[in-house]
C-alpha cells in the first residue's frame, strides 16, 4: 500500500504544475492545482506516520490532519467556478476556510509547539485509540466537513444539469458534466469512509489503526489519478460548448427572483409581438435543423437577450428551449417520413438531417413527444 500512496503523490504533484503550467489559467485552475498540492502534502506526511519514519520526522506528524479541511471547499469552488467560468476570487469565499485556520490555531495551543517525543507519545495514543477530547473532536470534524461540502457540490451540479435544458437543443455528457458528478460523488465515499475510521479511532480500540490508516489513504491516492485524468483531459470539451455570458446556476434565479433581476425580465406589452416574431421564426428559418442549436444563437438571431427569451419559452410557451426545439424537430422527421424526396435517406439519416445528434436521443425524444417509437408510428400511419 505504502507504493500506491507513493504513486499518489507523484500523480499529485504532476497534476498540480500541469494545472499551473497552462497557458490561459483560470481561477478553476487555481484551485484545481491548490487541491493537488493540498493531496500531495497530505499523502506525504500520512506515508510517514505509516512507515517507520515517523520517529525521524516527527514534527511533520499533526501538520497534515487540518488539510483535510481543505478539500471539501476546494473542490466545490473548483466545480462551481469550472460551471460558471468565474474569473474573480471574492473574499467571501475566504470564509469557507475558518474550519481550517481554527484547526491550526488549536495545533499550536495543543500539539505543534510540542517536543518530539510529546508529539510521538501522542502519536501513540492515537494509533491505541485513546486520542484527546479535543482531538476527538477535530478528528470527527476534519472528515465531517468534506462530506458537507461534497453533498453541496452535488447540489451545484443538479441545479446546473436542471438548467441544461433551458440552454441547450441537445444533450451531452460533456455538457452535464458526468466526470464531475463522478468525482464528487466518489470523494463523497472516500470522506464517508475516512469519517468511518476516524469514529472507530475516537470511539473504539483499534488494534491496527496503521493498517486501517493505509486503506483510506490509499483509496485517497487512487481517487487523485481519476481526478487528474479528468481535469485535465475532461476540461476543453466542455468549453467548446459554453455560451459567453450563460450561467447555467443562474437560470433558476432569475425565475425564481423577479424582482432581484427586473431588467433582464421582458415587460408585458413586449410578450405577444415578441411571441409571435419567434415562432415564426422557427417555422420559416428552421434553426432546428442544426443539432448544436443554443439559446444563445436562436436570442440572437431574433435580436433579444438570452434571459428573455428563456422567460418568453418557459412562461408562454410552458415548454423549457430543449423541449420546444426538439418538438419542432420531430414534427420534421415525421413529415420527411412519407417525403418521396428522402427515400434515398434511412430513418436515422433523416433524424440527423433534422437535427438530432444520435440514435438513441432521437428515439427516446420522438416516443416522449409521439407517444410510440419511430418505427410504430410509421407502421401505424401506412396501416392507416
């Protein structure tokens, strides 16, 4: 186990400077490399308290315990700055680290200011399970916070996958985001665990404690490969289909706060021109037929803001964007299916000229809007 840990840091490390070495960072960048490097203190320290060196270095022993504070927050502000594309940092956001600077205030009054051979002979009784109130206390707490964290994150992508629909005509795993659903859902398990072990710790005798310390930083160290591979692999897809000026964790708002975003609200006299210059709009143009149709350019293609036309769709029309495009989508497949002029083309080939990106999406959105599957309808229209 000791090699995985190893393996762990190295991959933590390297993660970190190829996070930093990109040539156009982001504050999501940022945070990413502070996580990495974060992982790769952490690693390197537990490597020593389970391995015979944490005699000769002893005074890093303690050190490492309040980074675990540190992760929770800094993956949600990866996720959500990674969602919005965020490029300031606010100094609210400092806020979220108390846990962890309290953590530390507390090692100077009770543990880092400590000789060497008080430090091991407490290093002892944690690893008897007979560790202190007060670490006891921040033991539970340090394996607490992350599971917070990681349940909020969770929350931040539903909302954002929610929002999807108002945006775009299609779907994607890259634009739900499935790695990152992943990865917070994964490091929801490893904190559950470490939270685990740490009650056996503070509430049990443990007879092993090193080798149940060298399970859950082994888990750690292979979480951190799955996280690097899809940060950084994961990442420029993504972007390639990120709207300027959209955020989808704030498309719930603005229906939900009226009166806080009034001016990207339509007014009531705008509505019923506006309605209709849109839908005129879709059955002369058929912007539809492009498969990669975003709000963003269907707004400005009939000179209005994106906010007010998704307000104009989900108000008026009670429909969100993905569901409006993709009705019009399949009123067209089903009219090409009888058309002489595309008998040349299979069912699936005139389902990707009409704007649909694959087979399966099509077939599950044409039996939602037809209410039976493309080849029972056209079955049933020739039985006709």
């Amino acid at each position: 186990m000791t090699t995985i840990i190893t393996i762990g840091f190295i991959q933590a490390l390297f993660f970190a400077i190829l996070a930093l070495s990109k040539k156009k960072k982001e504050v999501a960048d940022y945070i990413l490399a502070a996580l990495f490097l974060t992982l790769c203190y952490q690693l390197a320290v537990n490597f020593i308290i389970v391995t015979d060196y944490r005699e000769k270095f002893i005074h890093l022993v303690g050190t490492a315990g309040p980074m675990s504070m540190l992760y929770g927050p800094l993956l949600f502000f990866f996720i959500k700055n990674y969602i919005s594309q965020n490029h300031e940092f606010k100094l609210k956001y400092l806020f979220h680290f108390v846990p962890f600077a309290i953590d530390h205030l507390v090692g100077f009054k009770t543990f880092y200011l400590q000789s060497g051979e008080e430090k091991l002979e407490d290093l002892l009784e944690i690893m008897a399970g007979q560790p202190d109130a007060d670490l006891s206390i921040f033991l539970m707490l340090r394996s607490l916070i992350p599971i917070l964290y990681c349940i909020w994150s969770i929350k931040v992508l539903t909302v954002h996958r929610k929002n999807l629909k108002n945006i775009y005509s299609f779907t994607s795993e890259k634009l739900t985001l499935d790695w990152l659903w992943y990865l917070a859902w994964s490091m929801l398990v490893v904190g559950v665990s470490a939270f685990l072990i740490n009650a056996t710790i503070v509430f049990f005798d443990v007879a092993d404690w090193i080798q149940l310390r060298k399970i859950i930083v082994s888990i750690s160290a292979i979480w951190i490969f799955f996280l690097g591979y899809y940060s950084i692999r994961k990442t420029p897809f993504y972007r390639s289909y990120h709207i300027e000026g959209v955020n989808t964790l704030e498309f719930d708002k603005v229906s939900r706060q009226p009166d806080k975003y009034e001016r990207t609200r339509l007014k009531e006299e705008e509505i019923p021109e506006l309605k209709e210059k849109l839908l005129e709009y879709l059955e002369d143009e058929k912007p539809y037929l492009n498969k990669n149709l975003t709000i963003g350019e269907l707004a400005e293609s009939i000179h209005v803001q994106t906010y007010q036309l998704s307000q104009l769709i989900n108000d008026q029309l009670g429909k969100s964007f993905f569901e409006l495009i993709n009705s019009y989508r399949v009123e067209e497949v089903k009219g090409r299916f009888f058309d002489p002029k595309y008998n040349n083309l299979t069912l699936l080939g005139i389902a990707m000229e009409c704007g649909f990106n694959s087979k399966a999406s099509f077939n599950r959105i044409f039996k939602q809007h037809a209410g039976q599957t493309p080849t029972e309808y056209i079955k049933d229209k020739k039985a006709a």
